[in-house]
C-alpha cells in the first residue's frame, strides 16, 4: 500500500506553477516578501549577528546570500543563518487555524539558498514554496498540533519537512527520491520547549526554525545521490505522527491533496510576538485609537483569553525579549502604554519600561466563556474599565494579516520597510520580489 509520503511526494515532485490558483501565489508571493523583510530585521539581533559568524566561518562554497549582507556563503549555511533571522524576533509568518507551522522561516530560507546555487527562475522558486506549503501544513494539521504536549516545539519538527519539499523540487527529484527526501527530513526533526519554561535560554528557539531550513537542503541532496529514508515516516510505526505527536489524525496528511490548496490559509503578523497575544493586542489598539485614551485614563484591564494562554503565555516578570514576546499580559501593556507594531518596544529598551512592568502584573487574565473548543486558541475578550466609568469590550477570534483579513500591499510593504530600517536597496527589493514571478534568474535579487 502507498503510503502518506508518497503520495505527498508525487504531488511535489510533479506540482506546476500552472496548477497553483491564483490566490495561493499571491500568499506565497506575500509570505516571500514578509519573510525577506522580517530577516533584514532579524540580521540585526545579537542571535542573527551570531549565527552570521557561523555561517562566515564554516560556509565554504560561496553560493548564496545572507539576508542584508553583501557576501555569500554555502547554501546550507545560508538557509540556517537566514531561518534564524526570519524567525528572530516572532514576526514571521503562520497558519490559521494553527498547525504548528512557520512557513516563512522553515521555506523561504531554503529555497533562497539553493535557488541561489541552481540559478532557478522566480516561477520556479514561488511552486516549490507551495509544495512545500501544501506537504508542511498538512503534516501540522495531521499532528492536531498536538507535539507541544509532549514538550516539542512543533516548527522544529514539521519544518524540516517543509524545507526537504522545497529543495527537492527545487533539485527536481522525481517522486521516489522526494519520498525518500521526507523519510530523512524525519529523522531531522528537532527542538523542545524548554526555553518557554526554564527562565533562560530562549535565545535557542530562534535556531529551532534555521535548523529546519538547513535540514531541507541535507535531506533533499542526499536523497538525489541516492540517500534512502523510510517512506512509512509520518503514518508508520515509530514514524512521525507516533513519536512526536500526543494525538494525531494521519487521514489528514492526504485530504485534498491536489484539490485543495493549503498555502491560501497562510497568515502574516503585524506584532512582534507570539500569535496568542495577537487579537488581544489589535484590540487594545482599536480601543484606544477609538475612544481616544491613554495608560493614564485606565482603571483595569481584563483579557479573557483560551486556557493555553492561561497556562503558557501569562509570565508577569519576564527578563529577556522572547520571554516578553510569549507573555501576553507583556504585550498588551506594549499596546497600552505605547505602540506595539514597535519591535524595540519588545526588546532591551522595553524590558527597561517600569511602566510597561507595572501594567503587565496588573493586567487580569480569565479564561474564555462558553465552550472552548469551539473558540480559536487566539481568540480573545478585552474588558476596559476607565476611571470616567467608561467599559469597554471588544472580542476577536482573528486578526489583521489572517486569510480572513489579509494585509494589503501597501500594509505589506509598510512591514517591510519597517523591518528594513536602513538597508539601502530596501525599497528596489521588495519590488523585485513583489514581481518574483517575471524574475528570470533570482541570483538577481538584491538581498546583500
């Protein structure tokens, strides 16, 4: 019997720009830029600087750009220090509903990278991020987003997997090689979430997602000289969705294959930090911008908000940048006091605001009324009481940047630029990548 990696692999081997509708090239072709913008930001962080190091010291080969710089390195080293700068600073792209995806830093680094060394056209380049969208997320939803459970942090594991499907169609393995492509990327699979709960350390995360968009280009290399891996990887015994996952459901690594595309549920984020704080903060600022009031103006602050929130993401003193990033009272005193489409905001100069900490232990966290399962994991309530008397409410299970409610061009590119900062050829970039489908050869790009 044929298995789930099989069939997968024979939809990404044979997949044709043609066949792609066009509303998932237009997110492919969004999640290609907003993840170029968000490593031009990345690049700039004590962890991209490092991870910069790194790939100058070991990454002979010179055949593919570091995101902001002028000099190249080799493909592998070039996808691992690029997916730690898309996803350095929780700004990078998702999937709605959550399926424990970052499609933006597992594929586009990798297929940067090696569509650098191959010379590849920007065609070429959007179809393989589909395929790999179209295998990534459907091993996610497979895995009921359930490896955090067990302590996985699940893009280190469905990433790697993305990533081989990107390169592999990039090298143009055939079917059987693309499947044995997937059974090595599973043994590739990687990252645990101890940073969340250790207090330290959280710096490793952002490696989670560059190890992934390296592991691509490993898995897809050797599975094209011959390299053989286990085509039961995902359904088999010991594969995948037994190993890692605390539930699964394996008939949805094959539903729709070919009919429906997973890419158009991709989503983009306008606030840098985890998604579960998302609609909460978009609440605020709507509030605030709405009824015209400050910090100063407010009495209390209610967030009803889902039980993973309340079990994860409720830190009150955090003491480095990702613990802020995950604490979602953090990041609703972000959007009380200030702006929070501000990255600094987020990092050393906002862990300094005695303001910001002050509302962040004040800000009450309860759960969500009514029956949970049927409410999104980012869905939220916010209460505001001013001290005029004034309540305020506003509910939202989704948010700006959302399939339902996607960024417009200009919104995408006012990302990018801000991420950008003083990159010089900021602007000429993104439109060639706004145009990447009439790029010819994507060594052209200016991303150095």
């Amino acid at each position: 019997m044929s298995t789930a990696a099989a069939h997968l692999a024979e939809f990404a081997a044979k997949l044709r720009f043609d066949d792609i509708p066009a509303l998932d090239r237009l997110r492919a072709r969004q999640c290609l830029i907003d993840t170029v913008g968000v490593s031009l930001l990345g690049a700039r962080l004590p962890w991209g600087r490092m991870l910069s190091a790194y790939a100058h010291r070991y990454g002979g080969g010179a055949t593919s750009s570091l995101i902001g710089e002028s000099h190249k390195v080799s493909a592998p080293m070039a996808a691992l220090a690029n997916g730690v700068y898309a996803h350095g600073f929780e700004l990078d792209s998702l999937r709605k509903p959550g399926a424990g995806v970052h499609p933006g830093a597992a594929l586009v680094p990798c297929a940067l990278a090696l569509g650098e060394e191959l010379a590849v056209d920007g065609k070429h380049l959007l179809t393989a991020l589909v395929a790999g969208c179209e295998v990534m997320f459907r091993i996610g939803l497979a895995s009921k987003h359930s490896s955090e459970q067990l302590g996985f942090h699940a893009p280190g594991l469905t990433g790697p997997f993305g990533s081989a499907t990107v390169a592999g169609h990039l090298l143009q393995l055939d079917a059987p090689r693309m499947c044995h492509a997937l059974g090595i990327a599973g043994s590739l699979c990687a990252g645990v979430l101890a940073f969340a709960q250790s207090g330290n350390g959280s710096m490793v995360k952002r490696l989670h997602l560059g190890r992934a968009a390296e592991a691509g280009i490993l898995a897809a290399r050797l599975a094209h000289d011959g390299f053989e891996g286990p085509d039961a990887i995902l359904e088999g015994k010991f594969g995948f969705l037994e190993t890692y996952c605390a539930e699964a459901d394996p008939a949805l690594l094959t539903r729709g294959l070919g009919m429906h595309f997973e890419t158009r549920n991709l989503c983009l984020k306008r606030y840098p930090c985890h998604v579960t704080a998302h609609t909460a903060v978009q609440s605020v600022a709507t509030l605030r911008r709405e009824h015209n009031f400050g910090a100063g103006d407010v009495a209390r602050v209610t967030v009803r908000a889902s039980r993973k929130v309340l079990d994860h993401h409720s830190e009150r003193n955090p003491t480095e940048t990702m613990a802020a990033q995950y604490s979602v009272p953090w990041c609703v005193a972000v959007a009380l006091v200030g702006d929070p489409v501000d990255p600094e905001a987020y990092g050393e100069r906002g862990l300094r605001d005695s303001y910001v900490r002050q509302w962040c232990r004040s800000i009450e966290l309860e759960p969500l009324p009514g029956d949970e399962a049927l409410r999104s994991s980012w869905a939220s309530e916010v209460l505001v009481r001013l001290r005029d008397g004034r309540e305020l409410t506003l509910a939202a299970d989704d948010f700006k940047g959302t399939p339902t409610l996607p960024l417009t061009g200009a919104e995408l590119r006012e990302k990018f630029m801000r991420c950008a900062g003083n990159f010089a050829g900021a602007s000429a970039l993104f439109e060639q990548l706004d145009a990447i489908e009439s790029l010819d050869d994507v060594r052209a790009l200016g991303l150095g």
